[in-house]
C-alpha cells in the first residue's frame, strides 16, 4: 500500500509541476517587456524576427514559414513517443518490470521537465538555428560553444541512425513474418539505405512542406496512440485489473537475480523518449515569432510525451496478459495488434510515426550542421553552409547529414556489440552533455551577475532550482 500511495504522490508531483512551471512561465511573458507584432501582421511579425536575428549578427537565409504546431512537431516528433516506444517499450518492461511505468517514467519526467524549462530560455533568449552552442558561445566564449556543438551534432547524429536502424529491423522482421521470407543483412542495409535517401530527399526537395510533415507526425502520434487505448479499452476492459500491478517490482531480474539494478537500467531505456526535446530549437529561424513559440514547443513537448505515454504505457502493462499475438514482436507492437482485433493498420501507422521521427531528426541534424559550419566549426564551411537560394534550404547540410549517419551506423555494426543499446547510449551521453554545458555556463553567470537572460520565457525565481535539477 505504501507503494501505491508513494507511486500516486510522484505522479500528483509531476502533473503538479508541469502546471506550475506553464503558469510562471506565462506569467513571465505577461511581465516582460516583449511585444507580439502579430497583432499587426504576419509581415510586422516576421519583420522583428528578423530583426531579433540581426541582432546575433546573422542574415535571415532560411524562410520563415512554421508556426506553433508546427515548432512543437520538431521536439515532440525528434523526441518520438510512439516509434521509440515500438523498439523500447518491450525491452524496458521486460527488464525492470511494470514499475518503470510506475515509478521509473515519472521520475524521468520530473527531470526532464527541469532540462527542458531549462533549455526552454535559452532558447527564448537566442532564437537561432544554432540552438544550445550558440547559448554556449553566448555564455561561455566561442570554444565553449563549438565543443556544445560538436556534441549536440555527434548526439543528433546518433538518433537519427537509431531511429532508420530500428524502422528498419522492425518493418523487416514485420515483413519476413507476413510474406514468409527469410529476413538477411543485405535487406536489411536496403532498407536502411532507402528510407535514409527518402528523408534527405524530402528534407531536399519537399522544403516547402516540412512544417506540414511536422504538424502531420504529431496529428500521426496522437491518432496513433488514441487508437491504440481505444481499442485496447474496448476489447479488454473493463477487467479485474489493479493499478497496484504498476508499483510492485515484478519481473526485475539483473543477472538472473531481483536486483534493484534491473529497475533502473529499464528505466534508463526509455530515457531515450525525452532525449532531443530541443528540436525546435534548431527551428527557431523558420519559425514565426520564435522567442515565444520555440520554448513553449521544447518544454510543452515534454509534457504531452509524459502524459500520452504514462495513460498509453500503463493500459498496455494492465492488459498484456489477455492480449494474442506473436511472440516474436515487441510487446508494444503487439498491443498495436491486438487493439484491432489482429489487424496491421495500427501496426502499419506506427512504422510510419517511426519514419516521420527520423525525417525530423534529419531535418535538426542539416540545421545543427548548417549552423556549425556557419561559424565556421567545421572543415569545408562555405560549403556546408551554403544554402539553396530558390529552396532556401542548406542542402549540402542535409546530405552531408544522411551519409554521416549511415556512416554511424556502419561503425555501430562493426563494433560486434547490439548496435540498438550501443546508438542508444552514445546518443544519450553526448546529448545530455551537450545540455549540461549551457545550463552549468547559466547558473556560473548568474552567481555573478543576478539579471537573467534577456528571454520573454523564464521562470523567475525558480530558475536557479530549476536548473540546478536540470544540470543533475
């Protein structure tokens, strides 16, 4: 029973925050000395984003054209609820038991909504393509930012070639089960191939309609999971299941003993479902008024990731054991199955959230490595930083991003180990080092100097705390 009840406080505790850290964040904006010029127009709007980018010495080369939905796609798509749980949901579980859901991913959230209100004002005070390393640079000098960057762009790197690995291995192994074919790695690598050239493609020559394939993976997720607790609810419910199933440490088994190792290495699992929550912020110069829309894309991304994924997670856990279907897909595709009945739609429109998460994590890496080479970070800047003038889009930036991702997938499978886990880490490691380093450089200047950046989005007082959490 204590269980139970320490389990409902942590979740009272993150829903608490998550409301708190919205209300003195708009507060904060009410307070502060921005105005929005799109009372006056789209084109008055876009004039002051011009001039708040003139302001950091940039030219404005990239078009201005997403809007709110479209910023919040960038985070929330990157971040990848459905097609991270696809790959990750099962191996979780299976290692820490029900209470990763329980316990595990509340305690994920709470942290995760410290790094991203954290990351959420320094996005506010520097509205650039070059997100966190600029913030860096801004904070710390040039070299600090350049080492921000170069991690920020190894960390993205990475999860994008584990987002193709994993859409890859499981449309295969879905595949080879439903036409009778023996799955191989040459099919595998063709697919991995193809669906990498498809999003460089589309990144290259669908410029135009990105925002739309932004705002079209969120409207995907959320018809996705919907879909899923709905049929789940209407084949399976209501049972003579307990919520208590979700806070005892079942099946946490660590070398072949109850350890409480296996809760915390399964719960490190789905670490990978927060991780890229600064999408939008490399967005931020094709965004319309970035300063307000950018923050509240990373940090309301975050948020909604928590809640559709802790209602969805725990109705799957709570009726696993009546659900039917093969042994051999992971336990969230299985759900994905059984919610209609043994049909594949559902499990059809999760491989393509899949897919639409890599195309906008592609789309971040052509933006991180635009902007690097931009200041000239990199070898062969002029290149890479050149950007179309009729599809206002980095292109060489956005090949350049493909081949080093097939690249780091290519050294993951030689490396003899599970490239899925070995991606994973990688990707985590680099990109919360990479957070780590503007956040320490913030709470260093605010010891010396108490005026906080100038960003509309702030939560005031609660900052230090809030990044002090954040940084831990």
């Amino acid at each position: 029973m204590m269980q139970v009840m320490a389990g409902v406080m942590l979740l009272a505790a993150v829903f608490a925050a998550i409301i708190l850290g919205a209300r003195k964040a708009q507060q904060s904006i009410q307070s502060s000395k921005y105005q929005s010029m799109l009372k006056y127009g789209l084109q008055t709007q876009l004039l002051q984003d011009k001039h708040e980018l003139h302001r950091f010495g940039l030219a404005q080369q990239l078009r201005r054209r997403w809007g709110g939905l479209s910023a919040f796609g960038l985070s929330f798509n990157t971040m990848a609820l459905i097609g991270g749980a696809a790959f990750l949901f099962g191996p979780a579980t299976g290692e820490g038991g029900p209470s990763v859901i329980g316990f595990g991913f509340p305690m994920l959230a709470l942290f995760a909504l410290a790094v991203s209100a954290s990351l959420a004002e320094l996005a506010s005070a520097v509205p650039t393509a070059g997100g966190i390393h600029h913030a860096a640079s801004a904070l710390g000098g040039r070299k600090w930012g350049w080492r921000t960057g170069w991690l920020h762009l190894l960390g993205h790197l990475a999860m994008l070639s584990l987002m193709n690995c994993a859409f890859a291995a499981l449309l295969e192994e879905f595949l080879s089960a439903r036409f009778g074919y023996e799955a191989a790695v040459w099919s595998f690598w063709c697919l991995a191939i193809f669906i990498t050239v498809l999003q460089a493609a589309i990144n290259h020559w669908g410029s135009r309609s990105l925002s739309i394939h932004s705002a079209g993976g969120v409207m995907l997720q959320v018809i996705v999971g919907m879909s899923m607790l709905a049929g789940l609810v209407w084949l399976f419910w209501p049972g003579g299941y307990s919520p208590v199933l979700l806070y005892q440490l079942q099946n946490a088994e660590w070398n072949g003993t109850v350890h409480a190792g296996a809760s915390i290495s399964g719960t490190m699992l789905l670490l990978k479902l927060f991780v890229g929550l600064d999408g939008a912020a490399h967005g931020a110069e094709e965004t319309i008024e970035p300063r307000i829309r950018v923050p509240w894309a990373i940090y309301l991304s975050t948020a909604y990731t928590f809640v559709v994924g802790f209602i969805l997670f725990s109705f799957i856990l709570l009726s696993v054991t009546r659900m039917e279907g093969s042994a051999s897909m992971g336990l969230f595709l299985q759900a994905a199955t059984a919610s209609w009945g043994g049909s594949s739609i559902v499990v059809f429109l999760v491989f393509l959230s899949l897919w639409s998460s890599g195309l906008q994590s592609m789309t971040l890496c052509s933006r991180i490595l635009f902007s690097l080479a931009r200041d000239e970070a990199l070898p062969m800047s002029k290149r890479w930083s050149a950007v179309s003038v009729k599809l206002q889009v980095p292109v060489q930036a956005v090949w350049l991003s493909a081949c080093l991702s097939l690249i780091m997938l290519v050294t993951a499978f030689l490396s003899n180990r599970n490239e899925t886990v070995l991606l994973l880490t990688f990707a985590i490691v680099c990109l919360n080092l990479s957070y780590a380093v503007p956040i320490a450089l913030k709470l260093k200047r605010r010891k010396k100097d108490s005026r906080p950046l100038d960003a509309p989005w702030h939560l005031g007082g609660w900052s230090t705390a809030v990044n002090g959490i954040a940084l831990a």
